[in-house]
C-alpha cells in the first residue's frame, strides 16, 4: 500500500476556510511539517518580507528575496528552509473560501498567479509593499471582528483586490504572457483533467474524447501554448509525480509504479529511464546523498 507523501487539509472549526498568519510565527510552531516535502489542499499567498530563505517547490529551488510574494497552487508539494530565520505573512485559503460563482472558479483556474504554465509565480513588492501591507491590516482587524453574515465576503473580497493587484505586478516583472483564446481555454482544461486522471489514463486519445475535440485539436493547442506534445505533457506529469514519491515517501518502487497505473515494476522502470536517464533506484539514491 502506497504511503503517499503527507496531505494536510483546511484545520476545522474555523469561521472560513481562510487564515491570515505569522510565518515566523507559523514556522516555530510547526517547523518539523513545514521542513518536511508535503502537499495542502489549499492555496498559499507567502509574504516573506524579511530574511532570504530557499523554497523547495517540486524539486524547483526558489530563491526568496525580502519582500517576496510566492504564490503556490494547492497540492503543490513544498518544504520551507530548514535555516529558518525568515519571516512575513501567509495567506490560506480555499476553494470553497473564495469559489462563490463560476466567475470566481473561472478566474482562480486561470489566474496567472496559481497557473502560470511556465514557472513558479513569486512577485517583488518593494515599491508596492505599503499598499500591500495596509490590505493585510484591513484583513487583520476584520478578523479580529467577531463573525457576522458579511463577513466571508469581505475577507473574499479584500483576498481578490490582492491577487488582482498582484497580477498586475507579476506583468510588469519578467513575466511571459500567454494570449488568451481557445487554445489555452483547451491546454488549461486538459492539464485540468491530467491533474485527475494522470494514474489511469495515459493516452491522449481518451483526454481528447472527453474534451469532445480531435487529438489533432488537442495537439494543435499544447504545441502553440506550450510548445509541446499533449504525450509529452502526461509524460511530465507522471514522472513528477515518480519523483515526488521516490524522493518523500519510502514506498518500494514496484508499489509506486503500481500506484502510478503500470501492471510491471519492469515496465515503470524502463518507462522513468527513457524520460530521465536513470533508473527510480538511481534517482532516489541521488536525492538521498544530496
């Protein structure tokens, strides 16, 4: 039975699915999960307003400035600096927090923030961080308020007003914009269902049908987006999430080729050496030295 890497859901009995938190504060009390890889079912806006810690994201080691906005999707694996000595503020929320209307689940399914095809989202924010900071405070004292029935929607809506200003700062700093229209409507539906069906589901044959378009469709639309292959694209995400296991978990490799949808351990084998030029054992023993 596959262990999994550790998942944490939304702490109970809270008012809302939303936090607003001291990262250091956060850190001290719960730095042996937080220096651990793991997954949240639940999106991260990470303020790290001093100190220049590494952020592990998926194997991507970011580099954290003072006065950093890092934006990570939820069921992102991560793992903050073992070094410490950082602090800022952590926003927590989820889909049920901020998701009232398709326009709100349209809007985070897209957002530049959350989905940015091509890198993990982080923003500067040292000419804007008094505007920044004086929305955290107005979250900080509705917080303090005890709830009411407007609550929720003022919190949704200060949390909007963020992502929207954050938006327009991640434009305007090394930012590749991908042109909305039909083929990135395609490429964020597919990379919607792959995020579901990645274990059972490897050809693009079966993507497409559900899409209701032709594979050459489908093909058509990562190549332009993305400048890859739909094939390529589940390829990625199974070997990511290979990876993912065999770096933070102990499962055997035959149990994480099994989880991962192959009948043989040979067969998960030659498939992770053809797409990364080791074999699972290789790989694993590479992390576990460094």
């Amino acid at each position: 039975m596959m262990s999994d890497i550790k998942k944490y859901t939304f702490k109970q009995g809270l008012p809302q699915e939303f936090e607003l938190l001291g990262i250091g504060q956060l850190y001290n009390d719960h730095s042996d999960t937080l220096t651990t890889a793991h997954r949240t079912g639940f999106y991260h806006i990470l303020w790290f307003q001093k100190g220049d810690p590494t952020h592990l994201v998926d194997f991507n080691p970011v580099k954290i400035k003072p006065n950093t906005m890092l934006f990570l999707n939820k069921d992102t694996v991560q793992r903050f600096d073992k070094n410490g000595g950082f602090d800022g503020k952590a926003i927590l929320f989820t889909d049920n927090f901020f998701c009232k209307t398709e326009a709100d689940t349209k809007y985070l399914r897209s957002s530049i923030l959350f989905n940015d095809l091509l890198s993990v989202s982080q923003i500067h924010v040292s000419k804007t961080a008094s505007l920044f900071a004086d929305l955290f405070k107005l979250m900080e004292k509705e917080l303090e308020n005890e709830k009411d029935i407007s609550q929720s929607d003022i919190l949704k809506n200060l949390l909007h007003t963020i992502l929207l200003l954050s938006e327009r700062e991640r434009r305007k700093q090394d930012f590749t914009e991908i042109k909305k229209g039909a083929d990135l409507d395609y490429v964020m539906l597919f990379k919607d269902l792959l995020e579901s069906n990645y274990r059972e589901l490897k050809q693009v044959s079966k993507y497409a049908k559900k899409m209701s378009i032709t594979e050459k469709r489908l093909n058509q639309a990562t190549s332009k987006v993305l400048d890859k292959s739909p094939k390529q694209m589940i390829d990625e995400r199974i070997m990511l999430e290979a990876k993912r296991l065999l770096v933070h978990t102990n499962d055997s490799v035959k149990e994480i080729g099994f989880g991962l949808g192959f009948d043989e351990p040979t067969n998960f084998i030659k498939y992770f050496r053809k797409h990364s030029l080791s074999t699972p054992v290789e790989f694993r023993a590479q992390f576990a030295s460094a």
